[in-house]
C-alpha cells in the first residue's frame, strides 16, 4: 500500500500534523504495522516537495510545535486518481511452498511432511484471525476475511498438491 496516498487521503477529511497523522493511520490502518514517526515525516516532506501538500499552520503544544498539513488539489487529485486504480492481483507462480515441496521430492525426503507442517501452520493463524475477526469491529472483521480468504486458497492448493504427489514425484524423477 502506498503510506503517502494513505496520508494524502486522511487529510482530505481536514488538516492534520504528523503525530495526528501517525495516530489515525494507525487506528485505521496500521494494527499489526504502525508507521514509524519517521515513515509519516519523511513521506510529509516528499509530499510537500511533489506538491501534494501544504503547510497549513503551526499548532503549540505541551511539546514542540507541530505543522499542519493541508492537502492540495493536486493531491485531492492524486489520492482520487489512485483509488480508481485497480492494484496488481497477487500472483504467486513463484512459490516457496512449490519450491519446498520439489526439492523434498527431488532430494527423496517425504514432501507429505512439508504439505503436512504447512497446513498445520496454515490452520493455526486461520484459528487466530478467527478469534480476532469475533472479538474485533468491522474494520477487524473485514481485513481478517481477506486473510483468511488468501488462507483458505493456499490449504484448496495444499490439499491438490497433496492429491497429486504421486504424479508430481514421476515427474520429479523423470
């Protein structure tokens, strides 16, 4: 995910400074990754340099004072351009676990011990995110069924694999 469109798209709801910046990020969007103070300055100054956005103010505080930042129209379009663009689906044709499961078979380890110690991995963090999208808000509910959609899809490839490595081992051999 692009932080600076993130940003960029916080701040069209108003001006913000950094710290406040950092702290919807990650209520929103940041859970299991927080962005470092240093990730949401850094990218404020290269937005700021592109353009996208402006010093609106200073506002004094307990601490050190704090600039706001108030989105331009170059960024209003900027942030609208990217969110009607379709991000690259994830194709994952070069595989670990493909790889994993080869070399056992080439190597005569037994690749079933591979497929077998993935999918208890797998079904593992599925029970996690389980737990968390019952225990969480919408927000929760919504990013733990999209992993545990991908999940899902990885255990259906799992268990083909699992059906076909007899086949897999001829060709391994071949």
């Amino acid at each position: 995910m692009s932080i600076g469109h993130a940003l960029l798209g916080l701040l069209e709801t108003g001006p913000r400074h950094g710290y406040d910046l950092k702290r919807v990020y990650d209520e929103r969007f940041g859970q299991d990754r927080p962005l470092a103070y240093g990730q949401v300055y850094s990218t404020l100054s290269r937005l700021l340099r592109n353009g996208l956005v402006v010093e609106s103010g200073i506002e004094a505080g307990g601490g050190p004072e704090r600039k706001r930042y108030a989105i331009t129209d170059a960024g209003v379009t900027d942030v609208g351009a990217w969110l009607v663009t379709p991000e690259n689906p994830q194709i994952y044709l070069n595989s670990a676990l493909y790889t994993k499961v080869v070399l056992a078979l080439m190597s005569g380890r037994d690749a079933e011990v591979v497929l077998d110690t993935q999918r208890a991995a797998h079904l593992k963090a599925m029970r996690e995110l389980t737990a968390r999208k019952r225990d969480g808000d919408l927000a929760d509910q919504l990013i733990c069924d999209h992993a545990l959609f991908h999940l899902e899809a990885d255990l259906r490839w799992l268990e083909l694999t699992a059906a076909r490595l007899n086949e897999l081992r001829e060709q391994v051999a071949g």
